[in-house]
C-alpha cells in the first residue's frame, strides 16, 4: 500500500466490517462514494458525525434515538398495557416496520445463553420485571427468535411473570412459503401450531 491510497484502504477496509459487506462489496461501496463525493459521500460523512455525537439508547427500553426517551416511550398513546419484549434494537424496528403492534417495547440485549456466560444480570430482564410492574403492564408479548436461545430466554421469563397475560408471536410456514424449502423446526413448529380451516 503506498502512500496515495492508504486513506482510501483504511476506508475500505472500516467499510468491510459492516454487516453484510465484505472486501469486494466495500471497495465497490467506496468507489461509488468516490465518484458520487458531493451528492453521496460529503452528505453521508456528516451524517454519520452527527449520529455519533447525538445517537443514544433509551434509558427506559433501550431502542436508539436522540433523546434519553425515545419517541416510542414518550408517546402517551402507546400506553396500552402491552409490552413486547425483543432481543435488540433490530427486532424493534422491524416489528416498527410492521405496524402491527401499537404499545411499547423492551430490549433484552441478547438472549440467555450458558455456553456464553450470559444471564439475567446481563440482559435487561430486572429492568424488564421492573417496567411490568411499574408500569401496569397487562400482556407481554414476547416477539424472540425462535432459536434455542431464544426459546430458553422466552421461557425464563414467562416464568418470572405470574399474574400478567404473555403471548408469543406465532411460528410456523411463512406466506408464500414452500414446505421443501423450510428446516426440520419450522415444520414441527408449524405442524404443533395448527389451526381450524
């Protein structure tokens, strides 16, 4: 590497780190920057400077914003009694992107896991029991992967609940999808969760 593209290098290779993007997919994303500089590159860099001198987790649930709030828990209409608890900020915004769901959410921060050391301290599940209490929560819909650790995290939380209503996301083939392409789990899940036609 000399001198006149050790710059541009280090750029590709920060890019490469992004999920998704490896060596090639980096070097393409930094030469469209390049040649895009003032419509693309100029408006993304300080993009990125403001949301690293601003962005922050809520202190309530734990979603990104800018403000020690977020908008989502701030929002008196979203006081409804439900609490849908994710693993991270992505599920969060995803289940957003849905519009599916009308009250507040919790982040653990991961899920249990032995084999990781990870346990209830590690995540935001005091945090979690806290807020139900506190906040008069009536249903906790628990919206996790379905991955062992995922389940595991499910049921341990369940079971430090008691009296309030907790409801999982349904599980099983998804619209438009075809049973030869689907894993083992999916169509046991599938099958356990049957319905009336």
């Amino acid at each position: 590497m000399n001198d006149s593209t050790r710059d541009i290098e280090h750029l590709i290779g920060l890019m490469a780190k992004l999920p998704g993007l490896g060596p090639r997919s980096a070097r393409r994303a930094v030469l469209h920057l390049i040649k895009k500089r003032a419509v693309v590159m100029t408006p993304l860099a300080d993009a990125l400077q403001k949301v690293a001198a601003t962005a922050r987790e809520c202190v309530n649930c734990g979603n990104i914003g800018t403000q020690d709030r977020c908008d989502i828990c701030t929002n008196e209409k979203r006081a409804t009694g439900q609490l849908c608890v994710v693993e991270d900020v992505a599920d969060l915004w995803a289940m957003e992107r849905g519009q599916a769901f009308g009250g507040r959410y919790h982040v653990l921060g991961g899920t249990l896991s032995a084999l990781d050391a990870v346990g209830p301290e590690e995540l935001r599940i005091p945090k979690l029991l806290g807020r139900i209490r506190d906040e008069n929560i009536t249903e906790v819909v628990l919206a996790l992967n379905a991955t062992v650790d995922g389940q595991t995290t499910a049921h341990y939380i369940a079971e430090q609940l008691g009296d309030v209503a907790v409801t999982s996301l349904a599980q099983g083939v998804p619209i438009g999808g075809e049973l030869d392409y689907l894993d083992d789990g999916t169509i046991q899940a599938a099958f356990r969760a049957r319905k009336q036609f």
